[in-house]
C-alpha cells in the first residue's frame, strides 16, 4: 500500500537502524526512547511487538534493566504525549497511522491486538 497522510501533510523517512540506536541510549530523555523504540521496531501496521522483558532491556540505564514500575510509567507518559497510540503496552507499542507508515513488510498479524 502507498504511504499517504493526506491532503497537504507531506512526510519524509527515517533510517529506523538509527531509531533502534537512539531508543537504547540513555541520554535520550525516557519518554522520547520509548517513542524512538516504537519507530525503530514498528512493522508494516505500526506495531513493534517486543518479547517480554525486551522492552526494559533495550531501556536500560547503566546495563540494567528497567523496572517493569518505570517501563510502564515510560509508556504512560508517551501515550498522554501521544508519541504512541493508547493501545501500546510494554508489549507491544503501536502508532497510529497519522504518525507512522511503511511501504514494505509482511503484514504479520499481532499477537497481543488481535483486531487489527
Ligand atoms: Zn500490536
């Protein structure tokens, strides 16, 4: 499918190689590596499914992982920012389509939004 946002809403890539770095350094304020993470992993639909404890991991500060506590609180503050769609979770963050789109990948079915 061609990337379209509309009428008037131009857009531009990103490299989201670079995304996956920046989402694992810590000197990205929290909220945002949270934003990065769901660019840098999301597939065709928006989605960056993440195994469990992947997420906390790749947020790691000092080699240690992140607190289920702070990831969750992470993501919260992402969703009121809506750098991520209210339906995102540590297991899988989503964008919605007003924020991301992608012209190539399978479109894999996610495990945890079964609707989509
Ligand atoms: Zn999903």
């Amino acid at each position: 499918m061609a990337i379209s946002f509309g009428h008037d809403r131009p857009w531009g890539g990103v490299s989201q190689r670079e995304y996956r770095r920046m989402a694992q350094d810590p000197g990205h304020i929290l909220t945002y590596r949270v934003h990065f993470a769901a660019i840098g992993w999301a597939d065709r639909q928006g989605h960056a499914a993440f195994a469990p404890g992947k997420l906390a991991a790749l947020l790691s500060k000092k080699g240690q992982p992140l607190s289920d506590q702070s990831t969750t609180g992470a993501i919260t503050r992402a969703k009121q920012l809506g750098l991520v769609s209210p339906r995102s979770g540590a297991a899988c963050l989503v964008l919605p389509s007003h924020l991301f789109q992608k012209g190539k990948g399978a479109p894999v079915p996610c495990r945890l939004h079964l609707d989509r």
